[in-house]
C-alpha cells in the first residue's frame, strides 16, 4: 500500500496523482489571527468552523497548533482534537513540538497522523522523543532541515541536515523513508535581501536532491513565506507560482491557505513570467532587479488600497520597526533571520528595537497608546531579543545600565514593579527583579553585589510608603550611593519631596507609573537625575479629605445581629459578584483603558471591540475554570470603644483593636463610631474575603511567560473581582444587620458610600497597621478558606481582603 | 463644565458639586482644582483623573 494518512473515515495517499497534498494552515494561533483569538475567547465552535471551511474549500488534511503562551497547549489540543475527529473528514495534522502534547494526541487519534514536527536545533533530543512516538504509534513526521546552527539556508546545508534527520529516524528509530516529510524551509525573495536573492533556487534545489538522495522520502513546504513583505494581491501570484515550481521539483504537499490558492492555468502569461524571474533571480531586459521589476510589475496593476512598497534597502527595517510599534508578532522570526544577515545582534536591538520602543514611549506619554497596546509591544520586544540573544556576545550583554527593583518588606503586591520590570528591560536595560517582601538589607546587599546603577522600590500600602520613608536613613547609613525611584499607590509626590528626599544624599524621585520610571533612567543616564520637588502654591495643607465639622452621635440605635461569633460561606457563584464590579476602575485604572487623547467615539469603539470583549471572557472564565473560587468567613462580636481602641469580644476573650487618629480636625478615630462601655457597649463586623489562590498563579505563570498583556488583565480582574467580592458581602451583612434601606443604585453610590455605614480595610488609610490582622485571624480563623498571614501581617494569596464593618450612619472613609 | 473620573476608584468629580470633603466649592472646573488636591475617596492625584463623557 501506498503511504497514507488516514482520519475516521477515510484514507489518503501523501503522493498525489495531481500533486501536491494540500494541508490547510489556518487552524493555527501562530499563524492565523482569526483562529487565535478564537482560542484564546475559548470559541472552540469557532475554531471548529475554521476547520469545517478549509475542508470545504478542498483541504486534504489540516494543520492544528494551538501553542500559545498562557494557554495550556495540551488541554487546548485535546478539547479541539475530541470535537474535530468526528466533525472533520479529512486528517489532521498534530502541530506542536511538545512530546507530550503530541503523545497525548496520537494516544486518542483514531486513525494515521502526522506530527509537525522535527528538527535538529537542540541535536536530536526532542527528535528521539518524538521519533520514538511516531514509532509506537505509526504516525508520519515532518522534518524541518534545522540543525545547531539554526535554519538551513543553502541547498547544501538543507540537504546535510534532512540526511542527518534520515539517519537518526530511520537508522536508529526503524521508521520507514515513507513516514518522512522533509520540508527543506522557504525564505522571502521579497525582501530586497542580497543573501536571500537566490533563496527560492536553494529550496528548489534542495527538493530535487532530498527526493534523489534519499529515496522514499516525501518533501513538504510552508509556501507562503516565500512572499513575505510583498503586497498581498502580488504574494498570492507568486506564491501559486512558487508552489507550481516546487510541484514539478518533485514536491509532494504543501502547508497553505487553501482559499488563497490560485490554479497556473488563471494566471496570465506576463504575471507568470515576472514571477518566475524573480523565483529564479533572471536578470530581465531592463536593468532593474528581478524584485523591483515585480513590484513594479505589480505596482503598475493597480491595487492602491494597499501602501506603497518599501525600497529594498528599508523593508525589513521599517516592518520590524512597525511589528514593534503595532504589538505585531506574525513572521516576526523571519523578518529578524532576514535582518540578521545584514546587522549584527546588538546592532538589530539598539539600532532598531530600542527606538522602536522608545517611540512607543513617547506615543504612551503623549496619550496616544495605551497601556495594554505597550504591553503587546514589549511582548514583541521580547521575543525578538530572546531570538537574538544566542546569536551574541557576553560582552554585548555587559554595558548596559543595570536596575535593581523590589516591592518593599511587608507588601506582597507586585504589579506595579513588575510593570517597570516590563518597561525597562524591554527598552535595554539590566533589571534585577528581586520580589515581593524585601527587607531593607537585602536591597543593600543585592545592590552591592550586582553593582547596580539604579534602585527602583515599590509598594501598594500606606504601611509601604512609611517603610520607604524609614528605610532611607538605613541606605544612607550603608552608602548606597545610587538613585533611588519610589512608585506606588500611597505615595504622591509631595511625601516622596517632604518625607523620603531629605532623608538620602543621593537624588530621590517619585514616578507616578512605570514610564516615569523610564524617563528616570533616561534622566540618569544623560547626568539630569534629580530629586522629586514639590512646590504648593496653596499654605500647605493642615487636613486630608474626609467628613469635616462632625460630631459623631452617640445616640443611634445599635442592630440585632443575626449571630454572634465566626461563620464562613463557600458556595459562592461568581456570577452574584460580576454586578459589584467597579468596570470604570477596572478599564481605566487597573487595565489602563484610559480616555487619552481619544475622541469620546473613538472611546466608544475601543470599549465595544476590545475592552469590553476581554472583560466578559475573564468573566466566562471566571465560572467556568473556574479562576475565581469566592470565599467568605465573616462575623458579628460584641464591643466597646475606650479612647482610640475598641474592644472586641469573643468566647470570654477580649481583643483590643488600636486604632490612629487625625492629627487635624475633625481629629476622627475608627472608634468614634462605636458606643463606650458607660453608653451600652455595641457591635461591629469583620469579613475576610478571597476569590483563591488560583487566578494569582495564573497570572504569575503569564507574567514569567512574557504573556505581557495577558498578565496585565488578568491580574486587574482578579483585583477588582476581589473588591466586587468585598462590596457584595458588605451589602449582606448590611441586610443581615436590618440597616440596608439605603441601597446605592449604581457603582458611584458604592464608591462614594451612598448606604449606611462604612468598612475599613487593614492597610489602607484609616487604619494604615496590618498589624490587627493578629487579632482578625482570632476572631474568623481564615486559614479554614485558604488564606494565611505572611510574617508582616499581610494576607496571602493577595486577591484577599478584610475589613472592620462599622454600622453607625455617620461613619464614612477619612485618612489619618 | 466637564466631569472627570478616577480611574483608581471611579469616583467621580462633579464641577457643579464641587467637592466638600476637600472644602472645594460648588461650580469650581476640575482645570481649577489645587495641585495637591487628591480624589477623595482613594486619595490619588489629580493626574489619575479621566475627562468622563
């Protein structure tokens, strides 16, 4: 028999009577938009529907690749495998250069696959992996001609490697010749590259030689890279006509759009003959190139929707600058493969990247981008430098200036720092990310050691702000002797220029967000850096916001509680907590959809097409994974304030809760609102809430990925769902006390406390001492939901909170 | 007169309101609102404000 590949239902030769075997490549997140962002909304119908198309369209057999960072490969194959094998007809193709996602495919495929697929880049042993699984399962394999050395770009070097490739699969793992598809790789003739002018003629060439030097074997192309950078309505000419060449070369499939395939016998004689000159670097009459004669040829045809092409000396340059800007990632290996003939690594990263970059930065700080849009851009960032980085020197890696960044001791939020950790190393700099919770000795100790330029430190809690402003005096001490930035949401300006500045000898600077923090660094480096100052024009202020002229009234009547004492709620459905949800803060602030220099329109679509989508996928996912796991303990304690504390009690125990009070009028104090002994004594409530450990591990796993984005949004749900969990139980502990007949009517009315009473978050402003967690952990024992107390007081996992519930009508926020 | 949201909390600054916990009187423009006035309920500073329309 003939070698074949088969699905459910059918069998099919790979040799062709009219070659080649046509292998659809759109079910693949790496090369196709559409089915990308299918996967990642978990439109697995969708997905399917892609498939269903290209087989209708005369697919043979589909390509399936789901890899895509963040997204759990396997589970993604398995789902989309179990619904394509009975739906599809044709074969499909395992995409993935896991062995195990592919073991666990071959494992259910009911009939013959083929796995995509081998190479010889790490030396053979993902090969003898999966060369050991082809074998035991019967599947045929494609072969990529990639050796140490990376692509194979000659014939010579292509036909060497698919040899090597031939020995260890069929010498050492007894495959047959026929469960070979050798694909000898495709390189753009459209670049303007000089090195890649002959690049269609030496993958040509390399098809007829594996086909004569190793019998038996089959030869596969991914034909459309050949085209790369040219105009689309021009790539789709040259790409059929290419792949006619290859064909009678002696190819025998070919990975494509199947819907973009062109038969020869459409295409006219003359579009014929310009591709085929530059298929074959012919000279032409004129003295043009065979590539601008093309792209004259083409120009000349029309198509003005499309730009102008680039000229030869700036295509790659200008498409890997735009890649940068736009967030663009698609053939971004071969753009740099292409560049890398012509620079140097280094070169490619400062000459290209950096700017790149740097004007992304300057779009961001003019309005004109948004945070997310940055995200993407790093990403792109990344990746290029990841792919450069083997091919340079430990010396270019030396100079560059290098950062230390920690979120302070007793603060486990990381977000921020891990924003500037972002920025700045994705802009050229050497950052040392060295955590959350770190003391101020080891800041010290690291900074010595790597020899830092630069300490960037960050923290979400008032408590971090005042261990910024103490730890000062101690890096002055041990002369540390460099720049220190401060970020973080208790901060401002004025208490880094009043409170931390005059405290270190050298200059001390607040940056408001993780570009300030750029633009610090710049600062540096040109010998600008200086101290945040901060000039009022008003008397400086002797108050902060909150009520003013109050008299607490001692009068109000204390509720019915409905218990006494601890309980907790498990059995939450996400779904009862989505309507709490602050969307404003979620997009603008937390994601960083901010209005910008954007019309309000603009504004508008931007919510509909991107924002808005994002949020109701999270929020899917957060019931169905499910990401968000809502838990509660809670309680109602009897109570009495006695000066600035208020006494809780519990079981015959009294817990002592002290709490600050403002130094300026009203001068209030949390125990204000509470009845003394002499006037009756009262109650109080205290909740600790968490929506689990999961959804903080998974955008830790993004975020070590280079998922960016993906990071950022996940991490901004989690935080406001948190919050959302916070408002909901608050609300139902107001029923429970019979004091909820004021309910507010939109999100505004919760944040501006439109119903009676208030709660106090450990941590924040009116009771900035995480140090009552002690008492609060007594009282609600949250370790049975799964939350813990780190050595500071801080609750883990950090989509937690807890708060003081206080039912008096005059209670609201203020800040001591 | 426009109104302009925190992006950190939503509150949201009402010109026409003014803001009586930082003693800012009615019909006083976000534009005119003091350097170091913060937002009130999350205390943040006037650049975490969004034109809201």
């Amino acid at each position: 028999m003939k070698p074949s590949v088969s699905s459910l239902y059918q069998a099919i030769e790979i040799c062709q009577d009219i070659p080649p075997l046509l292998i659809g490549e759109r079910c693949n997140t790496n090369g196709s938009k559409q089915f990308r962002e299918m996967l990642l909304a978990d439109d697995f119908d969708g997905c399917l529907k892609v498939a269903l198309d290209q087989e209708a369209q005369g697919a043979q057999v589909l390509d399936i690749c789901t890899a895509y960072a963040g997204r759990d490969e396997k589970a993604d194959l398995i789902r989309l495998f179990k619904m394509l094998i009975p739906a599809v007809k044709i074969p499909l193709m395992i995409d993935s250069t896991q062995a195990d996602c592919v073991a666990a495919i071959l494992k259910l495929y009911p009939g013959r696959c083929i796995i995509n697929s081998i190479n010889l880049e790490d030396g053979g042993a993902n090969l003898h992996r999966i060369c050991t699984l082809a074998k035991k399962y019967g599947a045929a394999v494609i072969a990529l001609t990639i050796n140490k050395n990376g692509m194979a770009m000659t014939a010579d070097e292509k036909v060497e490697t698919a040899a090597q490739i031939y020995h260890l699969a069929v010498d050492e793992h007894g495959l047959r010749p026929g469960d070979l598809l050798f694909d000898p790789l495709t390189f753009t003739i459209g670049s303007g590259d000089e090195t890649l002018k002959d690049a269609a003629i030496q993958t040509l060439t390399a098809i007829r030689r594996i086909k004569t030097q190793l019998p038996g074997v089959h030869t596969l192309l991914g034909v459309s890279n050949i085209s790369f950078g040219l105009r689309p309505a021009a790539r789709k000419i040259l790409n059929s006509v290419f792949l006619h060449e290859a064909v009678e070369a002696g190819l025998d499939a070919a990975i494509i759009d199947i819907a973009k395939v062109i038969p020869l016998a459409q295409i006219g004689r003359q579009d014929r003959e310009v591709c085929l000159d530059l298929i074959y670097n012919r000279q032409s009459a004129t003295d043009k190139t065979p590539l601008l004669a093309f792209i004259d040829y083409f120009e000349a045809q029309g198509d003005q929707k499309q730009q102008v092409q680039e000229t030869r000396e700036t295509a790659s340059e200008k498409a890997m600058h735009q890649m940068i800007v736009k967030g663009n990632k698609d053939g971004l290996e071969d753009v740099l493969t292409i560049l890398l003939r012509r620079y140097g690594p280094l070169e490619i990263i400062n000459t290209i990247l950096v700017p790149a970059m740097r004007y992304v930065g300057e779009l961001f700080g003019r309005g004109e981008i948004l945070l997310p849009f940055v995200l993407q851009s790093a990403e792109v960032m990344k990746r290029s430098v990841a792919f450069l980085e083997p091919f340079m020197d430990k010396a270019d890696q030396s100079a560059r200036l290098k950062i230390l960044l920690a979120t302070v001791q007793g603060d486990v939020h990381d977000i921020g720092k891990n924003l500037v950790d972002i920025i700045l190393s994705n802009n050229g700099y050497r950052v040392y990310n060295l955590g959350i919770k770190v003391p101020a000795e080891t800041i010290i100790e690291k900074a010595r050691e790597y020899a830092v330029d630069i300490v960037g430190l960050s923290g979400l809690l008032v408590k971090s702000a005042i261990v910024m402003q103490e730890s000062m005096a101690q890096y002055r001490q041990a002369k540390l002797n460099v720049p220190i930035l401060l970020g973080g949401a208790a901060l401002t300006q004025k208490f880094v220029a009043e409170s931390c500045v005059p405290q270190y000898d050298q200059p001390v600077v607040y940056c408001r967000d993780a570009f300030a923090g750029l633009k610090a660094v710049r600062d540096f480096e040109q010998g600008k850096l200086t101290s945040t100052v901060f000039a009022s024009s008003a008397p400086k202020a002797v108050s902060a916001p909150g009520p003013k002229n109050i008299e607490i009234d001692p009068t109000n009547p204390v509720p019915a509680t409905p218990f006494l004492g601890q309980r907790s709620v498990t059995d939450i459905d996400p779904a009862r907590i989505y309507p709490y949800v602050n969307e404003q803060a979620l997009f603008r602030g937390r994601w960083g959809y901010r209005r910008g220099k954007t019309s309000a329109q603009e504004y508008q679509k931007l919510m509909q097409d991107t924002v808005i989508p994002i949020y109701e996928t999270l929020k899917k996912r957060g019931i169905e994974e499910p990401l968000i796991q809502p838990k509660v303990t809670y309680g109602y304690f009897k109570c009495y304030s006695q000066g600035n504390s208020l006494i809780v009690e519990d079981n015959g125990q009294q817990y002592e809760f002290r709490f600050p009070r403002q130094e300026f009028a009203p001068h209030l104090c949390i125990a204000d609102f509470y009845k003394s002994k002499d006037q009756g004594g009262d109650i109080t409530g205290f909740f600790v809430v968490t929506v689990g450990h999961r959804i903080g591990q998974m955008a830790k796993a993004l975020f070590e990925k280079d998922a960016y984005h993906d990071y950022l949004m996940l991490h901004g749900f989690g935080v406001e769902v948190t919050d959302a969990l916070a408002e909901y139980w608050h609300e139902v502990m107001r029923q429970e006390l019979g004091i909820a007949q004021q309910r507010p009517n939109d999100t505004i009315g919760f944040v501006t406390q439109q119903y009676q009473g208030s709660r106090y978050g450990f941590g924040y402003p009116s009771c900035p001492d995480l140090g009552a967690h002690e008492f609060v952990f007594k009282l609600l024992r949250p370790e049975a939901i799964g939350v813990t107390l780190t050595e500071n007081m801080e609750m883990v996992p950090e989509q937690t909170t807890s708060a003081i519930i206080a039912h008096h009508p005059q209670a609201k926020y203020f800040a001591v | 007169m426009k109104k302009y949201i925190c992006v950190n909390c939503g509150y949201i600054y009402d010109p026409e309101v003014g803001d009586p916990m930082s003693n800012i009187p009615p019909g006083t423009a976000f534009e005119d609102l003091p350097a170091d006035w913060t937002c009130p309920m999350c205390y943040l500073e006037k650049e975490s404000f969004d034109p809201l329309d």
